[in-house]
C-alpha cells in the first residue's frame, strides 16, 4: 500500500531554512495534490501548501512568503522549503496525500495518507 | 472568514452518543473530513465526503453537514475513541476537539 515518509534535518538554527522531503512509496504520485502539515507542541494542525503532481503549487497566506514547495516525480518525492525560520516554527511535519471530490451539491477535500511526521526544532 | 470553529472539549459517558460540531464560511458548498489524533501519533481520516468512512473506520463514526456547519457524530462512544478531533475545509483545519470518555 501507499506509505509517506517524511526526512531531514531535526535542528534547524534561526533565519536559517527548514527543508524536508517526503518520500511516497508503493504507488504513483500522479494524478494527487501533496500538501505539508504543521502541528507545534501542544497545538493544532495548520497547513502550510500543497503541490500538484505537474507542478502547480498553492500555500498558506500566513505562510507564503517564506515556503518553497516542490516535486521529483521521477523519485516519487516532494518537498518543502521554509525559509527565515523562528522558534514558532518548531513543530511536527508532516506530508500528507491530499484527495478531491466533486458531487453535484459541493466538493469534498480530504487528506487521505499521512506520514508519521517528523518533529523540527528551531534552536540555536 | 476562512476560519472553522471547533468547541476545545466534550465528554461523553462510555456507550453514549456524542457529536463533535464545526463551523465556518469554508464549509459552504464543501462537505468537511474529519481527522483522530492520538496522542504522539499522526491524524488519521475518519469521514469525508458525503458521510463517507475510510476503510477500518467502524460504523460508529458518521458524518453529516448543513450550511456553515458540520458534525460528527459518534454513536456508542467506545474507550478508544478519546482523542483529539480535527475537523478540515479547503485546506483549512478547525482548532480541534478534545473528546474524553467517560
């Protein structure tokens, strides 16, 4: 079955740039849209963007100035890139699969796979 | 807005029926999903859709929507379900729930 996995560093220092890749195994990465969640200790979930699998890409406004995210089909991988970090930056993030359905009286979005998640801290 | 709105905390006694609620602009004309969360472990998908349950999800979790609200309903609280509920829009999440079972 399909499986996410998230990688990368686990101590970033301030202003420097967060970078995490998420690798999906067990299946294609066509034809989804592949989001980034974040959640700080203790608090809720927060999305931070997703991407297409051809490339498109849409993020949060809170966020969007600082974040980069990007696809490698031909590794099956995503990525994502968080530039000028802060202390309220550590959190758990995770990679998810995002899916979408249309009905005839409204859609649906649902973020239908998730990896295990991975906790980034910001510290110097 | 594109803020949903989840109460922090319920509790429901052990067998009992429970509904979760959220509420936003983002829910108009968008059908909701609903994630557990327990503690130290990733979100998982409980509904989405049209009352729609991933595979594994029992038939106790259901779902239902109407204007800017939406609900989750657990119908016979078990000991397991206590958890963190977060409910999600349009990429936006609600604050969360904190279900206790009594």
């Amino acid at each position: 079955q399909v499986q996410l996995q998230e990688s990368g560093p686990g101590l970033v220092k301030p202003s420097e740039t967060l970078s995490l890749t998420c690798t999906v195994s067990g299946g294609s990465i066509s034809s989804y849209y592949w989001s980034w969640i974040r959640q700080p200790p203790g608090k809720g979930l927060e999305w931070i963007g997703y991407i297409y699998y051809s490339g498109s890409t849409n993020y949060n406004p809170s966020l969007k100035s600082r974040v980069t995210i990007s696809v490698d089909t031909s590794k099956t991988q995503f990525s994502l890139k968080l530039s000028s970090v802060t202390t309220a930056d550590t959190a758990v993030y995770y990679c998810a699969r995002e899916e979408r359905q249309y009905y005839y009286d409204g859609r649906g979005f649902m973020f239908d796979l998730w990896g295990r998640g991975t906790l980034v801290t910001v510290s110097s | 807005s594109s803020e949903l709105t989840q109460d922090p905390a319920v509790s429901v006694a052990l067998g009992q029926t429970v509904r979760i609620t959220c509420q936003g602009d983002s829910l108009r004309g968008y059908y909701a999903s609903w994630y557990q969360q327990k503690p130290g472990q990733a979100p998982v998908l409980v509904i989405y859709g049209k009352n729609n349950r991933p595979s594994g999800i029992p038939d106790r979790f259901s779902g239902s929507s109407s204007g800017n609200t939406a609900s989750l309903t657990i119908t016979g609280a078990q000991a397991e379900d206590e958890a963190d509920y977060y409910c999600n829009s349009r990429e936006v999440f609600g604050g969360g729930t904190k279900l206790t079972v009594l």
